[in-house]
C-alpha cells in the first residue's frame, strides 16, 4: 500500500483527513503515534520536526506531506476521486476553501485549547485564555448557524473539503461547549455529518479511545463504547 498515515485515532486533525480518504475511497495504511515514545514520535518528527499528526507518506511518490488541507489538495493533484471533494467552479472553491480554514482556525483551534487546559499541571492553567477560547466558539457557532440555513452541505450542493473539516471540530466542540439549544440549523448539519458513512468509519476507528478524552464526562452516551 503506498499511502502511510501516521496519525492518533483521538486526534481530531487526523480525523478530516481520515474522512476525505473514506470519501475517495482510498485505500491506506494508519499507523498510530505514539508522542510518549520516542522512537514512534520520531516517525513524524524525522520528516517534520514540529512533531505535528497527521503526516502522510506516499510511497509510490517517495515524499512525506504535512497538514491537513496540504495533504488533501496533494491527493486530489493525484487521485481523481478526491479531487471530487474540490469544487471545480472557480467561487465555488474558494469559498470550500474559506469555511475549510474556517472550521480548522475557528472550531478546532478553540476546542483544542479548552482541552489541552484541562490536562496542564496544577498551576498552569489558562482560565482566561479558555474563556476567551468559548466566546470564540459561540461566535463561530453563530456563523455556522447563519451559513448553514437552508443549506445542506457547506458549500454549493455536495459535500466537499469543507465538510470534512467541519465534523472533526464540530465533534469534539460540541462535548466540551454544547451548541445553542437555538442553533437548530447547525444541529441538524452536525447530525447530516454524522450520519455520512465516511464519518461513520471514522468513529469507529476512534471510539474505543474516547475514554482517554479529557471530557470524557460530558461525551454524550451515544459516542461511548459499547453504545
């Protein structure tokens, strides 16, 4: 198999791209890193020193690709089937690839600070800087809530790059800041992402590693193992 992904089943950026693949159908090899061991951490860390996952690893073209919306344009140049996942209309694309920043910069960046917060030492904690990263999320749930009336998919009519962004963030947000009871358009795009068989997949990989989620508490049931 010449596609490696090294990645965490728990890491929400490996996530949208372990989405898109299931969406082109391609076929991979994941290979879980663990940063606690150095000889595994160094399988990212050899080819991409800020140790960032996921990175990619194409054997057929013998180079490693780092970042998400990187990689995904990397196999669209050269799959077919992913480049389905880019719109071919000219505005159409750009704005896949505004809400594509938008979901990565301005739900997952937040959700990722609360997080890590809640694992920090005694003592370092940031409250102020997780306070300031929940407003920020409100404000990008009221985005999405406005963006997302009347809408099916993130852009245009099918779903796109964008999409797969989205879920990851929207997630793992969604445990640690609950959407608005009146964000009901935003709601029911989450629920049309999670029903999506990609997604599907997805989870599946990464369920049996929801009990080392820091929110573990607030994880609804239904995402549980053994739900």
């Amino acid at each position: 198999m010449s596609l490696t992904l090294y990645l965490h089943p728990l890491a929400s950026f490996c996530h949208k791209v372990m989405i898109a693949l299931e969406e082109a159908q391609l076929p991979y090899s994941p290979v879980i890193v663990d940063f606690g061991d150095p000889a595994s951490a160094r399988q990212v860390s050899d080819h991409w020193p800020v140790g960032k996952i996921p990175l990619l690893h194409d054997g057929a073209g013998g180079r490693h690709v780092a970042e998400t919306t990187i990689i995904l344009e990397y196999l669209a140049q050269r799959h077919p089937s992913m480049a389905k996942l880019w719109p071919t209309d000219a505005e159409t694309l750009l704005e896949a690839r505004l809400w594509d920043r938008f979901f990565d910069l301005y739900v997952q960046q937040p959700m990722q600070k609360i997080v890590i917060d809640r694992i920090r030492p005694p003592g370092a904690n940031d409250p102020h800087g997780v306070a300031e990263a929940r407003e920020n999320l409100h404000t990008a749930y009221g985005m999405i809530e406005e963006h997302m009336t009347d809408r099916e998919w993130a852009v245009g009519t099918a779903f796109s790059i964008a999409d797969c962004a989205a879920f990851p963030g929207l997630f793992f947000a969604g445990v640690v800041e609950p959407f608005p009871a009146s964000a009901t358009a935003l709601s029911a795009y989450f629920e049309r992402l999670l029903a999506r068989p990609s997604v599907a997949s997805m989870l599946a990989q990464a369920q049996p590693y929801f009990t080392m989620f820091p929110y573990r508490d607030a994880m609804p049931a239904r995402f549980l193992p053994g739900a």
